[in-house]
C-alpha cells in the first residue's frame, strides 16, 4: 500500500517542468506514467491529490522525450486512441453513430433527417481537399511532424504538382482558388524559417482590395520568391541608450556569475515592460553564453557529461531519412536566407 502511496505523490511531480526533470533524472518517469496509466484504466482520479485532470498531465508529460517514450511504453497512448475511436465509431452508449439511409431525398422542413445528412455527408469534394489542407497546415507548426510527413509522402514535391497542375491555360499564372492559397501558405510556411520579423507568410484569403485581390506571388517550383523573406536591420554598432544596452556593455568580470544572471534577469524584465525596442537578442545571447560557462558544472542545470563518442563511431552510423532531412533542412534555409 505504501509503494502506491509513494508512486501516486512521485506523479504530482509530473506536473511542473522541474519535477519532470527530477522523474527523468531518477529513472521513475515509466514507474509514474504506469501507475497513470492504471488509474486511467480504472476510471480513476489521475492522482489522489492532484486537482488537474488527465489531459494536463498528459501534456505536461508528453512535452519531453522521455515522457511521450514512457506514454507509449506502458501503454497510455494505445487506450486514449482506442476510447477515441470507440467514442467516434459507437459512442459512449455502445450504439453506433452511423448508419446506412436507403431514402436521401428528404423535405427541407424535416429538421431531424437534415441533421443526419450533414453528419453522413458533411464537406463537398472542394471542401474536403481545403480541410485536408488546413489540418496539414497545423500538422506543418510541429517540426518531427512534418519531418516525418515529408520523408514518408514527399508533401513538398506534391504540393508543388499541385500548383503547377493549376495554372491558367492562356496567361500561364497559378489560378487563385482555396486549395491553390492553402497550398502556398504551406509552402511558405515550411520553407521559410524564422519569426514574424524574418518571413511573411502569405494570407490564406483574398484581399478585400479590388485591385489585387491576392498581392502575394505563388510558385510551383524552389526556390521560396524573395518577397517572402523579411529583412533584418542589424546595426553594426551594438551601443544603444536604453538601461538594458548599457547593462551588457559592462564588463561581467569580477561578478559571481549566478548574481550576473539574476540582475540580467530582473532588467531584461524591466525593459521588456518600460522598453522593449530595447531588446537586443543576438547581444543578450552572446553574454549570457558567455557567463554560463564560468559556472562550475556542480551548479549547472544541465550539466555536461564526458563524451566518448569517437569520430570513427560518427561516421558509421547511418542515419534515417528522417533525421538526414532534419539534419539538411533547417542548415540549408538559413544559408538561403542570408542569400535573399
């Protein structure tokens, strides 16, 4: 009774990023997600002291490696799919859902059969393929999901036989249509990387402005248009009249580096309220790297650990598809970006 007792208050941990950190370290991450996943099988409260429900902790868990490995280890996963597609395919009353309607011509006053003709058929062919297009676009924001989309389907390659298949005959333009604007959007999206102040994605709806409807250029071939790139000032001088500017002008030698990270902290918040033209990141960057490697190794969060690892050993391992295609692709954006 009292292993449970103990594995049921090493789960609270699961919910902070710290004690995550503490689960993985200890090896009790498989042990704690089991003893979720059993009480889930139950019908049980995730935890006996827990106030937040499975779908928190699940997220919290399943936001490192380590915690989605232990989700589908002991097994979490395969019993949250399968309830889903229990639900979906009979509901929760064990009836099914669906079923077949030999009579498809109904009155427009009958209400109830309506209902069930929008559930049985839901989406015109058109509006099916931009709904596809706009689930692989959230699909896109995740970068193992699209890497392993890619390597799998060659998405990017199809995309473009899309816009290509859809040009008009008599001026040679790419026709402007949902599909064509979800399309690039996708596009764009995944071959351009950085913020909102280094690319500019395409809208996926058309302009209320008569003149140009869509000002954005479409392409069925790589490389991205240079419009789409954003360029960044970067000013050859880092000197600037703002307090946090001033701060990282100072030399940091002579301060306990933990006590410089501290004061770092509090006056980039206080910039981030009173100034945040002041920022600056790539100078924020380069210092803090800088101090954090005058920490003695006791003192790191993520401690660096001896690597035996010889260059013989790198070169014979094979990689993935997956992992070559993560590995060339975002060295390979960057570098065109600088181009554009």
């Amino acid at each position: 009774m009292w292993e449970q007792t103990l594995v049921d208050l090493l789960l609270n941990f699961a919910g902070t990023p710290k004690g995550l950190l503490l689960l993985q370290q200890t090896g009790a991450m498989n042990e704690a997600v089991a003893y979720m996943n059993g009480r889930y099988t139950q019908k049980l409260q995730v935890s006996k002291t827990e106030k937040f429900g499975y779908g928190f902790m699940v997220t919290q868990v399943a936001s490192t490696s380590p915690g989605v490995m232990a989700l589908e280890n002991t097994g979490f996963i395969q019993a949250l799919l399968h309830e889903l597609w229990s639900v979906l395919e009979c509901g929760r009353d064990d009836q099914p859902c669906f079923g077949s309607n030999s009579h498809q011509a109904h009155s427009i006053d009958d209400r109830p059969a309506q209902k069930r003709c929008q559930v049985t058929f839901p989406f015109q062919p058109e509006q099916t393929q931009v709904f596809g297009l706009r689930l692989l676009n959230v699909m896109s924001t995740c970068l193992d999901s699209w890497l392993l989309l890619e390597t799998q389907y060659k998405l990017w390659d199809f995309l473009l036989d899309e816009q290509n298949s859809n040009r008009n005959d008599e001026n040679g333009e790419i026709m402007i249509d949902h599909m064509s604007l979800e399309r690039n959007h996708i596009l764009v999206r995944t071959n351009v990387i950085g913020g909102p102040t280094e690319r500019t994605l395409p809208a996926r709806s058309l302009s209320e402005d008569s003149g140009k409807v869509y000002p954005w250029r479409m392409f069925s071939s790589f490389p991205v248009p240079k419009e789409y790139f954003t360029t960044v000032n970067r000013s050859s001088s880092g000197k600037t009249d703002s307090a946090f500017g001033e701060f990282l002008e100072k030399p940091s030698d002579g301060m306990n580096p933990t006590e410089w990270l501290k004061l770092c902290q509090d006056t980039f918040c206080h910039e981030l309220k009173s100034n945040p033209e002041g920022v600056q990141g790539k100078e924020l960057l380069e210092k803090v790297l800088a101090v954090q490697q005058q920490i003695p190794d006791e003192y790191q969060t993520f401690p660096l650990k001896p690597c035996k690892v010889t260059d013989a050993t790198l070169k014979g391992r094979k990689l993935s598809n997956m992992q070559t295609l993560g590995s060339k692709w975002p060295f390979g954006k960057i570098v065109q970006s600088h181009i554009q």
